[in-house]
C-alpha cells in the first residue's frame, strides 16, 4: 500500500494585516451564529450536528482570543480540557477555521435542502440548520 505524503496546513505567525483586521468584525458575528447554531441545534434533537457546530465555534474562539469580546471565553476555554488539546491559538487557527466550517457550510446545506424539503423551511431544526449553513459559509469565506 503506498501512501501519499500530505503536508500539515500553514501555522500563520505574528500580527493579521489590515485587510483581515478589517474583516474581523463579520468574523465575530459567524463565530457567535455558530454558538447558537449549536445550542438550537441541540435543543431540537440534533445532537451530533450540534457538536459539528461546536467544534467550529471553538476553533473559531481560539482565532479570536484577542478580540476583546471574546477574549474571556477563550480564556475560559483554555482552562478547560480542551485547552491541552488547543495548542496554538490566535491567528494560526485561520486554517482549521477555514476548514472545518467549509465542510459544516457544504453538509449542512445538504441537510437543509434534505430536511427543508420533508419538514419544511419554517421547522425549527431547519431554521438552526440553515444558520448553522450560512455562518459556516460566511467563516469559510472570511477566512479565505
């Protein structure tokens, strides 16, 4: 069996350039529809997507710890298991960020189409599956 080499993904260092500071402000407003995307998701039975969504929203807190707004609950977070696992936070996140909800944006568009279509656009899971959707195309496209 062979195996294809694969490189890990680009760790950013130092300061953003402006151009990213200045997109920071829509950055922060997907990281915060992705927290509640999770919760609604959970609350209507989704669970699993919920966790989807949650690991976005993390990664997504880790890129903005030194946002004020965010700042605490990144601080939070890193007193939390999950602070082991974090490893470098800040801007080297952007490349997971991009990741991770690019692939939440495109799945969770296939289960909006899927779920809208037998529950209806108007059914509570579909609304938290279409925000989950949008804020993780919005984060993709940001951190591009």
């Amino acid at each position: 069996v062979m195996v294809i080499p694969m490189g890990s993904l680009p760790q950013l260092q130092g300061t953003p350039p402006q151009e990213a500071l200045d997109s920071i402000v829509w950055l922060k407003y997907a990281v915060l529809a992705m927290w509640i995307a999770a919760l609604g998701r959970l609350l209507t039975g989704d669970a699993f997507g919920s966790l989807n969504d949650v690991f976005s929203a993390v990664v997504g807190t880790f890129l903005l710890k030194d946002d004020p707004q965010f700042a605490p609950c990144a601080n939070c977070l890193m007193e939390t298991p999950i602070g082991v696992c974090a490893g470098n936070t800040g801007w080297s996140c952007l490349p997971m960020f991009m990741v991770l909800t690019g692939m939440n944006g495109l799945f969770d568009t296939f289960r909006v189409l899927l779920l809208g279509g037998r529950l209806g656009y108007d059914a509570p899971i579909v609304i938290f599956l279409i925000l989950s959707a949008v804020s993780g195309w919005v984060g993709m496209y940001i951190a591009f």
